[in-house]
C-alpha cells in the first residue's frame, strides 16, 4: 500500500497534527518489500538500521540489474519505507519510462510523487493507474489524500466513497475519510467513521492514533488516552494527548473547529425534523 500525507494550510496547528497522521496507506511489512522479488533475505526488523541495511541490499541488485521491474518496484519500496520519497520517486520514473502502460509501475510511481509532495503530477500519474472497469481501491485512496492536501475535501471524500465501494469497510480509507471530515470542519462526522475504522479487526496502530487524535480535538482527552494506550506506552499516551491539549489551548483555529462542528450538526438536526 502507499499514499501522501495530507499538507492542509487552513486549521493552523491542528492541520499540523492531522497531517503528521493521514496517509493514504503509507504502510509495508517486511514481507511486502521482498515478495514481489521472491528474495530469500528480507529485513531482520522495521528498525532503521535493519531497513537501511536491506535497501543497500536491494541497492546493489537494482544497479547490477536496471531493468529488472521487479528488483526496481522493490527497491523503491525500501526506499519508501524510510522515507526516501524523492529517491523513490526517481527509481520509479525510470521503471515508468519502461513501462508505460503497467499500472502496477504507474501507482507505484504517483504514490511516491505524492510522498514527494509532487502532488500534480502524482495526481496526472495516477490517474493513467486507475481504470473505472478495474479500479485500485488503493490508488482511489491515494487520489482521494491528494485531493485533501490540495484543500479539496469534498472531492477527497467522494474518492473515499468510491474506494469503499470497492473495498468495503477497509480500515485505512475509513481512517483517511474521518480526517478528511476532520480536515472540513466536522468532527462529530469524523469521530463517528473513526470508531468505524477503529472498530475493524483489520485497524492498525495508525488508525487507532488516528481516532484518538479527533477524540483530543473534540476535548475527550481521558477517552483519547485509553484509545492511544492500545498501541503505546501509557506515559507516552498521555503526553501525546497532553501536546494536543496544549495546542488546542493555544490555537484560535481551534475555537474555529468547534464553532463549525456545531454549526454543522445543528444543521443536520434541523435537516432531519424538516424530514420528518
């Protein structure tokens, strides 16, 4: 899986925050950067110096064999993995010079521009990746965390809706659909689609981090706490929410958000009665 972190400008301090937690997926395992490789060695840990050794590794092989796509695809991945995304993204523009038409390469390649903060272009590139007959609900995804970083939320959340059609309840478009909500204005909205995410037996410490995060921002830190302390440690739990609180404290965006979020959910309440 691979996607971009959002870079939003409007929320002040709290964008900062959301930004540091949506990805489009931006997750591997070891065994997602050897198997399309079939190497017979992989990383002894995520840790970096594990991580580093192995990209070196696949670094040699990429070099005596440039051609080869998948020691290429591979490679990049490494180097994705640690956060290399211009690296990347340079591997696997060659790979997409080779290869045109391979949508594999192309997602590839626009999630790493989009790492990159290359965001045009990663959206040009990825939409060469997509196909409405045989759509990547990860490259929708992807597209959609674009769209977010660019300020377009409603687009954002229409990717989202789509790549949950074709994946339905996946975790990671929940968890980058919430933040986009977020990212609108609405946390009542995003909580609620955040506990859905959270709720997945598929969830990752991203996600969780991820509702806690909105659970700060709503002001139920002791909840946010106990949500955080699944995957942390409790001392780190609580300063990370404890950081959060400070911010909010010293954020006017942050008087912004609530006002927002009100307005919105009175206007739903009213849309509802109107309905009845």
């Amino acid at each position: 899986m691979g996607g971009a972190f959002i870079k939003p400008r409007a929320l002040g301090g709290v964008a900062i925050v959301a930004l540091l937690a949506l990805s489009g997926c931006k997750t591997m395992s070891v065994d997602d950067m050897t198997a399309s490789i079939g190497a017979p060695s992989k990383p002894a840990s995520s840790s970096p110096q594990d991580l580093r050794a192995f990209s070196e590794q696949l670094q040699q092989r990429y070099e005596a064999h440039p051609d080869d796509k998948r020691i290429a695809m591979a490679y990049a991945k490494s180097l994705r993995a640690r956060d290399l995304n211009d690296q990347a993204a340079a591997v696997l523009q060659n790979v997409a010079i080779k290869y045109p038409r391979d949508r594999e390469v192309l997602a590839a390649y626009g999630k790493a521009l989009a790492d990159a903060g290359q965001l045009q272009q990663a959206q040009g590139v990825l939409e060469g990746a997509d196909s409405p007959d045989d759509p990547n609900w990860s490259v929708v995804s992807t597209r959609g965390s674009i769209a977010d970083q660019l300020g377009d939320h409603k687009a954002a959340q229409n990717y989202y809706e789509t790549a949950l059609k074709i994946a339905p309840g996946e975790p990671s478009v929940l968890s980058n659909l919430g933040l986009s909500y977020a990212l609108a204005r609405d946390l009542p909205q995003a909580e609620s689609v955040l506990r859905e995410a959270s709720s997945s037996p598929r969830a990752d410490m991203r996600v969780r981090q991820n509702l806690a995060l909105v659970l700060a921002l709503r002001g139920k830190f002791p909840e946010a706490e106990q949500v955080s302390e699944r995957d942390l440690p409790p001392q780190q739990a609580k300063e990370n929410v404890a950081a959060i609180r400070q911010m909010i404290s010293q954020s006017n965006a942050w008087r912004d958000i609530q006002t927002a979020s009100a307005g919105k959910k009175l206007e739903r309440m009213n849309l509802d009665a109107a309905a009845r």
